[in-house]
C-alpha cells in the first residue's frame, strides 16, 4: 500500500486544529431514524441481525463538529455516503460514534445521504459493505482495525466502488480504497505523562479490548510517556477481548483499582465505558479514582468528577474531510494517510481542568520532542 506524502493533508489539519475552539458544538443534533440504514427484504440474509434502525435513534449528539467553517461543502446533493461500524456499535462513545457524527455532519452541510449499519459478527463486514456497494452509494467507511480483510474483498469484487477505512488498511494495493491511520502511540504517550504525574500511588492500570496491533500501540505509548516522567510507577494491563462488553470493563477496572490503581486508561471501546461506569460507582462511594478517556473527550459523556483528561483521536475530522473530498469529486484512492501529533491527529482535548497547569507544560514539551524526532515513541 503506498503512503502519501501527507503534506496537503497535514497543512489542511493544522488549519483545522487552529480552528478548533470557534468550531466547538457546531455538530448536528439530528439523530433520527433517517440515519439507519435498515436492513431489507432485499439485504443480505445476515442483516437481520442487525438492529440499526433503533441504534440510530439513541445515537448520541456531537459534543464538537467536524470543521465545515474551515472546509468549503461540496454539493452532496442525490450522492450517498455509507458506514459500517465494528463490533464496538454506532453508540460506543468513541471512534465509531466520532465516524458517524461526522457523517451526520456531512449531511447538514452538502445535502448528501448518509447512513449506517452496525456489525454484530464479524461475519457481518462483507455483506453490510456490499450491501451499500450495491445499492450505489458513493463511498462506503469500513470502521476499524478488523475490516482490513472484508474491505479488501468487497473493494476487488467492486473495482467501481469507492471505500475508505479507518484504522486499517486493505491486504494488497487497491485504487479504489483510501486508508487512515493514526499514530495512537504518539496521542497515549502524551497521557502518559499526565498520569506518570498525577498518580499518587504510583500504580496505574491500562485496559484494553482486543490484543490487536492499533491497541498495542495505545499501550506501549502509554507506557513510554509514563516511564519517561515516573519511573517508579508500574502499570497493569488487561485487555478484556472485546469491544462491546461493558460488564468486562467493568470488571477490569474494579480488580486495578482494588489493587492499588488511581489510574486507569482504556482503549476498549464500548468495554471502556464499563471502567468509567465503576470509577463513578466509586467516586458516589466517596473514593477517588480517575480514567482516561480514549478517541474522543470522554469527560462530556461522563464527566469531569472521574475523567481525568482522554486521549483524542480526530476520526471525525479525517472521515469529513475525506467524504467531503468524495463529494466534491476528488477521492484519493490508493493512499494511507497517517495522522499524528505533528498533524493535528491526536491529542489531548482543549480543555483538561483536572491537570494542572505544570503537568500541562512538561506534556507540551514532550510533544515538541516527539514531533522534532527527539524522542521516538514505541508502537509495540
């Protein structure tokens, strides 16, 4: 798969990031049952287990709009663009959400159709993708690490179609799919320090959901930010085998803490919100302990008593940008494109009242290191 240089989408991030705080809740509000792509009588046999149609109607609303104001709207009018989410669900309150907000974005601003369907079984990825192939849309989103092989074979089989992936690539050169990927390990060093610096037990947990290559990256930049500023804190890991499981984060984090841990820092997806839901059931029970949110400012579903800051993944802002470059007639297929904080692609959220203002400059200057090269941040 050949890379990008990255040049006209990093300056256009830079742009966007600039952009960040005038653009702030200008996200559409509008979750409806329009959003669903239900499935049909004429749907593969396996879209009926699908409950997408219901899932779209409790979809939450954007805390933050993808930045139309910095992007001029193609006309979208009679296109369509499609997603597919991973097994984490429309309603994970992390990346697929972030995915879906944006196209929710996309059409308020160009007019175009937008839809989803969420993946129960893996076995769902090659006909939910096909189904969007084959009733026209325009470019269809495979959402997560786990599409890489589905994508490849929807996008063979469819040489007309257009696909992009988020968090994976295709298994061989493909002109009609376009890849973005996120360097996670940059973003979770980042955390690092803050939770390096912030603990006062010097034991602090990382909870994962699948022991997939994307979320070694998350541990392994977590780890290095930590050891650079702490090295007397030890960290914990427990990846609990699954995205949508909220009773096994809960679980995870309910043992870390048990043992010691004031910190705990998830890469888990809907799992995740299992060790925000017991870090809550704590603090109501006058215990304080913190989390690290993950893709997206975690601290708007779940507030600031527990959430120490998060680790922001801007999948919103890359699945506008490159839906609205569909639309406008300028696809880039063929190309991965990798975001990290050099490109605005990850972070922390603009607002972090829970760390002070110290540990906010020493997280400043190790971004400044990594993006100079000072320091090389590991991804395994």
């Amino acid at each position: 798969m050949k890379k990008s240089t990255m040049k006209p989408l990093s300056l256009m991030l830079v742009a966007m990031m600039a952009m960040l705080l005038v653009l702030s809740g200008c996200g559409s509000k509008n979750n409806n049952n329009e959003g669903a792509a239900s499935p049909s009588a004429s749907a593969p046999a396996s879209e009926s287990a699908s409950p997408s149609a219901s899932a779209s109607a409790s979809a939450p609303a954007s805390e933050s709009a993808a930045p139309s104001e910095s992007i001029t709207p193609a006309d979208g009018k009679g296109k369509k663009v499609g997603m597919v989410t991973d097994l984490g669900g429309v309603n994970d309150k992390s990346f697929n959400q972030q995915a879906w907000e944006a196209l929710q974005k996309i059409k308020t601003d160009t007019g175009a159709d937008t839809k989803y369907l969420e993946s129960k079984k893996d076995s769902d990825y090659i006909p939910y993708l096909t189904k969007f192939v084959k009733d026209g849309y325009d470019l269809t989103w495979a959402i997560g690490f786990l599409f890489s092989e589905a994508a490849t074979t929807v996008a063979t089989d469819n040489p007309n179609a257009k696909l992009a992936l988020i968090d994976t690539t295709p298994t061989k050169e493909l002109p009609n799919v376009e890849s973005v990927l996120f360097k996670e390990n940059e973003g979770s060093f980042l955390v690092g320090v803050v939770a390096g610096l912030t603990t006062k037990t010097n034991k602090i947990g990382f909870v994962g959901g699948m022991e997939l290559p994307v979320i070694k990256k998350f541990e392994a930049g977590f780890k290095a930010g930590i050891a650079a500023v702490n090295p007397n804190a030890t960290v914990e890991v427990n990846y609990v085998g699954d995205f949508s499981k909220p009773d096994q984060g809960k679980l995870a984090a309910a043992t870390m803490y048990d043992g010691g841990a004031d910190i705990i820092f998830h890469a888990a997806g809907g799992s995740g919100n299992g060790v925000f839901n017991e870090a809550k059931d704590r603090f109501k029970a006058g215990k304080k302990v913190w989390v690290i949110g993950v893709d997206k400012d975690q601290s708007v579903e779940f507030g600031n008593d527990v959430t120490l800051t998060s680790m922001v993944k801007k999948v919103d802002e890359a699945v506008y940008r490159v839906s609205n470059e569909l639309l406008a007639g300028n696809f880039k297929g063929g190309q991965t494109v990798e975001l990290g904080l050099a490109e605005g692609g990850v972070g922390l959220p603009t607002d972090n009242p829970n760390v002070s203002q110290d540990i906010l400059a020493k997280v400043e200057e190790y971004k400044s290191k990594i993006i100079s090269g000072e320091i090389t941040v590991p991804t395994e």
